[in-house]
C-alpha cells in the first residue's frame, strides 16, 4: 500500500525525522538511491551507509506509524553503525532494557 499524506505540514512523517536523516534521504534520492554513491559522498564504507539508512527507515516506520521515537534502540543503532558494539550485542542490550522496564512500569501501574 502506497501512503497518501493529503497535506504537507509539520505533521508529515518525513518532516518529524531529524535534519541528518531528511538530509540523507535527499543525498539518496539526488543519487538515485546508489547506497554506494551515498557511501562515497558521505565519506564513509557501504555498511555504515547501510546502517545509516537503516536507523532512517526505522525512524520514518515509527513515525507514518504514529509511534514515539525510541532512543535508546537509536543510540544502539549509532553505536552499532560507528562499529562500538555489534547487532547482536545491540538486540541484547535492547532486549535487556525492555525485560527491566516491565516490572518497573507494574510497579507504576499499582501504585496509581
């Protein structure tokens, strides 16, 4: 299914993403979406042009979807991207933080 915004106003899911990412996403377009003419533009390998890319799509998702920005994935993803940690220790350290939000978010729900 193709999205149709009727309108062009703040509310628009492109214009709720940070600068960095509206500019990556015009680089892609005006590169005819080459990941590998983006890389060499941005001055960095194809995989972290990739993992780039790929934390965008996730923001631009979360927002046509209508859901909060979530910072620590997007932090884990910067990390990731920048080759500090790996995907797999990233999902570990989001699947961690999760586990221990819930009995957190319990204990708010009682105490209400």
């Amino acid at each position: 299914m193709t999205p149709d915004f009727q309108k062009l106003d703040a509310s628009h899911p492109l214009l709720q993403l940070p600068r960095e990412d509206l500019n990556l996403v015009t680089a892609l377009v005006l590169h005819s979406g080459s990941l590998k003419a983006l890389a060499k533009v941005y001055g960095v390998s194809y995989p972290t042009i990739r993992a780039r890319l790929d934390k965008t799509i996730e923001r631009l998702r979360a927002a046509v979807d209508g859901e909060p920005a979530d910072p620590l994935r997007e932090m884990l993803a910067d990390l990731v991207g920048r080759g500090q940690i790996n995907k797999a220790e990233a999902e570990r350290l989001a699947e961690l933080a999760q586990r221990n939000a819930e009995p957190m978010l319990k204990l708010k729900l009682k105490a209400m």
